[in-house]
C-alpha cells in the first residue's frame, strides 16, 4: 500500500515539475524547486534512475540560477551523492564530494521550502 502512495505521489511530483517548468520557464527557480521535489519523490517511490536523473537536472537549473557554490545547489548535490551511495555508489558519491567540495551535511528532508519560513 505504502509503495503505491510513493508511486502515486512521484507521479503527480512530476507532473507538477512539468507543469511548472511550462509555466516559469524550465531553467527558473521555481521550476528547479519543482524538480526538486519531483526526485525527492521519485527517490521515496524506490525509483533511484529518476530519481538521480531528476537531482542532475535541479543541479543544472539551480546552478544557472543561483550559482555552483550556493547553499541549494550545493545541498541538492548532497542529496544526489546520499542516493548514488544508498545503491552502493560510494566512489561516485565520493567523487562527486569532493568535485564540489560538499561537506556531509544534513539531506534534503522532504522539501528545502522549510528553509524559507525559516
């Protein structure tokens, strides 16, 4: 049961991605926020090739919009190498520590939107 509501709720994650990509434009902040969520989802629904798929594209989007040494660039960059090491990736998430120069610091947990209210 658990797994079909991950399943339901990556595919509306990515439908909302798409939608908002549309409606912002595709490289916009609003549109890496979706896709963020989107691989959050994705990664909760077991999907890990979309997921890690998902993680590259906000990377790219959140890297045009804010910068390669941002705070949120670099936090979904954790969250990418914390899910190629939970499929036994370690050396590629290694190297993608230390390309970026991340320090192990706390994941994503559900959505980064938290951090505004903050």
């Amino acid at each position: 049961m658990q797994a079909a509501l991950y399943a339901e709720a990556a595919e509306a994650a990515t439908e909302a991605a798409r939608v908002m990509a549309e409606a912002t434009g595709a490289d916009g902040p609003q549109a890496g926020l979706a896709i963020v969520d989107q691989a959050l989802a994705l990664e909760a629904a077991s999907n890990a090739q979309d997921a890690e798929v998902a993680f590259e594209r906000a990377v790219e989007v959140y890297s045009k919009v804010y910068g390669k040494n941002n705070w949120r660039t670099k936090q979904v960059l954790v969250a990418l190498a914390s899910l190629l090491s939970s499929q036994g990736r370690d050396r590629e998430a290694s190297d993608l520590k230390v390309k970026h120069k991340l320090r192990d610091t706390a994941r994503i947990k559900g959505s980064h939107r938290a951090r505004k209210s903050g």
